[in-house]
C-alpha cells in the first residue's frame, strides 16, 4: 500500500456492488500502488452510507482521492468513472500503454487528426454513463415495482405498468444499446471496443455490461430468444472482459481486504 514519500497517496472509496470495482481494475492495470476505504450499502434501501459524503457531497462511490507527494499541494477528490479514468490515465505512466495513441502521424494538433481507437476511448467512457447506464438504472428502479415492499394486493397493478414501461420504452432503448455495441464491435479492429487491446473504456464498460447481463432476457422479446443467440459478438466480448485477468485479479483484490462473500458486481 501507498506509504513511499515520493508518491502520491491514492484512497479508493470502494462500494459493495457499485462501479467502484471497475477503478480497482483500472488502478492495478496501472500499477498504482492504493488503499481502499471499504463502505457497504444498506441492505433494505440499498444506498450508499452517509460517510461517504464526507469524502465528496453527492456521497457516491467510486471516489478517488490523491494526496500529491511531500505535501506539496491539496488533496485532489475524484468522483465519476469516466473523468477519473482520465485522469489517472493522464498522471500514471502506465496510462500510456492503456490509452490508445492519440494523434494520426503527422496530423498532430489537427481536427480530425486523432486516430479512431482514440476517438472511441474517449467516446465511450462518456458512453458508458451518459447514455447506457440511463436505461439500466432505469430499469433497476421500475423493477422494483414487482416486488415487495410493494404491497400484495396492488401488486398486480403496478406489476403490469412496470411491464408496459419496459416493453414500450426501456426495452427498445436497450436493444438499440446492444446492437449499437454489437456493430461496434464489428469494427473495432479487434476483441476491444477501441482496437486490439484493453483500454479504460472496455473498463469502464464492464460494469453496466455485467450489471445487465443475467437480466436482459427478461426485458423483451430477443431474435432466437435471447440476447447471446442475437448479438454473440457481445456476449463474447462481455464474457472475454470477465476473464480478462485484471478483473479476477480486482475481485481477489476485494475479497482479501472485505472477505470472501463481498458481492462486487451488482444484479438487476
Ligand atoms: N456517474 C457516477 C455514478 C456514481 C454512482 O451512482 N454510484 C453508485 C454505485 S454504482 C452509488 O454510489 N450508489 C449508492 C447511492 O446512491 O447511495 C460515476 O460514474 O461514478
């Protein structure tokens, strides 16, 4: 763990089913040497405890904070995945091998002189959260519209306009997310949604990916009958991100410091 004077301190603010699984991977992938602050959800409500507001006021996790090295200025507090990996990626070395190289020879500095795999990290890291995730949270809530604390009797009624709402609007969207990524997919120029290899937005993208995974046949009607049978070129890509072995590494690194039934990844 971070003790050297001449690095900075690196806290994760780590949750129980949350994103912040995802900034494990990414600061080992990193090399960072980092301590992890755990926190758990409330059971019955499932949110986050108030402490972590006190790290940042939305009192939402993941959260990174950086102490620079010798005191030399303030702490800096990291919330949302996306700008962390950025940033991160911006002020560790090992960012350089992860992030795809940024200008097209001889184009540097010039419009549309990025390459691709640049363009699409940069894409879906602001993807992952401003547009899919939407749907999933979404999702997640209207859900529970089936289930108790509802109470037995009206059950029924709310059950049926939490159907109507996924199969009219939440469904769609979704599909048209999977078939988005799916093409994507297809000209990524390897197994990764950037290029031929890992980047901070295949990352990032586990998450909502993982979340939604065991959930998304019961959402609505899937050509052969369900969404590996139609889009195979992201169940494969999903099921490679869960066997990639910065992710089961993250996980060993979670059950040794929370124990070996921590829940990382959460389910809809
Ligand atoms: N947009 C933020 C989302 C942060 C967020 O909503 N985190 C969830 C866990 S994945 C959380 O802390 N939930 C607990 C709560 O809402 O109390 C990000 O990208 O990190």
């Amino acid at each position: 763990m971070a003790t050297n004077e001449q690095e900075p301190k690196v806290t994760l603010h780590w949750l129980n089913q949350s994103r912040s699984q995802s900034i494990v991977w990414l600061l080992e992938e990193l090399k960072i040497n980092f301590d992890i602050k755990l926190y758990h959800r409330n059971k019955q409500t499932m949110f986050a405890p108030p402490e972590l507001e006190k790290v940042h006021p939305l009192g939402k996790s993941p959260v990174v904070v950086i102490t620079p090295p010798g005191g030399s200025a303030e702490p800096i507090v990291l919330a949302e995945s996306g700008y962390m990996a950025n940033y991160l990626c911006e002020h560790f070395p090992e960012g350089r091998r992860l992030v795809p190289q940024k200008w097209k020879e001889g184009m540097e500095g010039k419009i549309g002189g990025e390459t691709e795999a640049w363009l699409r990290n940069q894409y879906f890291l602001h993807y992952s959260e401003g547009s899919l995730m939407p749907y999933l949270v979404l999702s997640l809530v209207i859900s529970r519209l089936k289930q108790p604390p509802v109470p037995f009797l009206i059950r029924p009624i709310t059950t049926a306009v939490a159907n109507r709402i996924i199969s009219s609007y939440i469904f769609p969207n979704i599909y048209r997310h999977i078939k988005f990524l799916d093409q994507q997919l297809s000209t990524s120029g390897g197994r990764y949604i950037c290029c031929d290899h890992l980047t901070p937005a295949d990352i990032i993208l586990s998450f909502p990916l993982f979340s939604a995974k065991d959930a998304l046949d019961n959402m609505g009607q899937w050509e052969g009958g369900s969404w590996k049978k139609e889009f195979p070129r992201v169940a494969d890509y999903v099921n490679h991100l869960q066997n990639e072995e910065g992710y089961k590494k993250s996980t060993q690194t979670i059950a040794k410091v929370d124990g070996p039934n921590t829940e990382v990844a959460p389910k809809m």
